[in-house]
C-alpha cells in the first residue's frame, strides 16, 4: 500500500488554500495606493475643467461687453462727462449712452436711449476693476497709436475733446471646486468716429 499522496492531489490541496495575511495586507495597500491615486486624477481634472469653463465663461462675457461697448461708443456724437465709475455719451440722436461700474455689485452695466439701438442691462459680472483714460484725436508727435493723455479730472472741456478711450476691466470668478479665482484682464481702444 502506499501512502505518499499522489502529486495531483498535492497540487489540488494547494490551490485551495486561501491568501496568508501577509498577501492580503499587500494587496489592500496596493489597492488603496491605486484607489488614491486615480482620486488624486479625479480631484486635478475636475479642477482643470471647471477653470477652463470659467475661463471660457468671462472670455465670452469679456467679448460680448466690447463688442457691444465698442459698437455703440464709436456711433455717439461725444463723451459727454465721465468719473471713475461712469462713462456718459450723447449718441447722434441727442440722446443718453451711459455705463456704470457698481463697486458694491461688481457689475458694469449700460443703458443706452438712442432709438436705433435701444437698450439697458449688465454687460460684465464679477467686474472687481474697471478704469477708463482719456486722449485726444491726434497721435504724439512721430507715432501713430500714442495719444496725449487728457487730465483725469471731471471737466465738460476735456470730456469733449476726447476722442479716443482706453477702458481696462478685470472680471473674477470663483472656481466651482476650490476657492482660487478664474480672472479675465481685457483692455480696449475705442476711436470715437464723430
């Protein structure tokens, strides 16, 4: 009789045994490392992909509010007055163009009472700076986009010889994910055509 055990069922009681806990502890580690990092990818992604919407969002906002700045200022008559929040236009039907930057709200709003293109609204949210400047028509001597700058100070004088305005704004956005903020720094050259 013998009573070696065959080699199959040598090799069948091995491999019904289960893992020794020394295994079970590296998988679980390898598992966990894994499972970290693929939450890490997660984590990165979402954040960039919430950054290049908001990115996109106040680029389109940006483009939209210039388009429609730059379309109605270069049809007004003139600048009539301006301060630091305020820009006010005659269009060339003697009527009122007038955008207000509310410091409280962050808003740049406009309305606009011409009868050819009617209208009033918020252009830009989140506006945290807005600063216009002032020049004249004619270019600095032996240059051709240099102006001479007109003081800052609130005169009819100097609004009405104004015919080229510089806007620069800054618009923010709070990302969805973290508290860092998406920001927009646009600057503008409008020419007064009138």
């Amino acid at each position: 009789m013998n009573l070696s055990a065959s080699p199959k069922k040598l090799y069948a009681r091995k491999t019904l045994r289960g893992w020794t806990m020394l295994e079970m502890m590296i998988v679980l580690t390898l598992s966990a490392i894994m499972l970290a990092s693929v939450g890490k990818v997660y984590i990165f992604m979402t954040r960039s992909l919430d950054a290049t919407a908001n990115y996109e969002e106040l680029d389109r906002q940006s483009r939209n509010a210039l388009d429609k700045m730059t379309r109605d200022i270069r049809g007004c008559r003139a600048l009539t007055d301006f301060d630091g929040s305020h820009l006010w236009f005659t269009n060339l039907d003697n009527t009122l163009l007038c955008y207000v930057w509310d410091t409280n709200a962050n808003t740049l709003s406009y309305t606009n009472l011409s009868t050819n293109s009617p209208g009033s609204g918020v252009l830009l949210k989140g506006c945290v700076y807005w600063k216009t400047s002032q020049f004249t028509h004619d270019p600095a001597t032996n240059t051709t986009m240099t102006f001479l700058a007109l003081p800052t100070t609130n005169s009819l004088t100097q609004a009405a010889l104004t015919k080229v305005i510089v806007i620069d704004w800054i618009c923010k956005k709070t990302n969805y994910t973290t508290l860092t903020d998406s920001e927009s720094v646009q600057t503008a050259k409008i020419v007064l055509r009138n």
